[in-house]
C-alpha cells in the first residue's frame, strides 16, 4: 500500500485523460471517490500524506462532479460534510 500516490500529478493527468475520453462512468466516478476516502481514512494520520490525499480529492471531485452528480452522495456520507461544503467547492 506504499506509494499509494508517489505522483498525485500523474493521477490527475489520467483521470482527466480518462475523463475527456468519455470512458468514466458513473459508478467508476464513485470508486474514484470512495478510493481516495478510503486511502485519507487509512493513511490520512500521516502529516506528509494527508495534504496531497485532500488535494487529489477536491481535485477529482471537481473534475467528475459536473458529469457525475452521483458523487455528491457519496461525499454526503463523510461525517462532517453538507451540501454547502460541496458547493463552496464547485
């Protein structure tokens, strides 16, 4: 599990290649999201980690969420966040 994102750049390039290629669908848009939740739960103790998870989430988030509102559900589900949060955030 080490080395969850050694690259969190390369990440966002292929999500975004993945993304605009029209190959992303909405329940792979949630796993994208509930594989990143998952990886802060685990590793989000780490201080050198933790920032780099929350920027691949908003950034993910950001780039799915205008296609695939199903994501907002699933962020609704982490303790703590609301609607207005996620708003804010688009």
């Amino acid at each position: 599990m080490f080395g969850i994102l050694p690259n969190q750049s390369l990440f966002s390039f292929v999500l975004l290649q993945v993304f605009e290629r029209q190959c992303m669908t909405c329940d792979m848009s949630q796993q994208v999201i509930n594989s990143l939740l998952h990886c802060l739960h685990i590793h989000g103790q780490h201080d050198n980690i933790t920032p780099k998870l929350l920027t691949t989430l908003v950034q993910a988030y950001s780039v799915l969420r205008p296609c695939h509102e199903e994501i907002t559900r699933v962020m609704l589900q982490v303790p703590g966040v609301t609607a207005d949060n996620l708003k804010v955030s688009e």
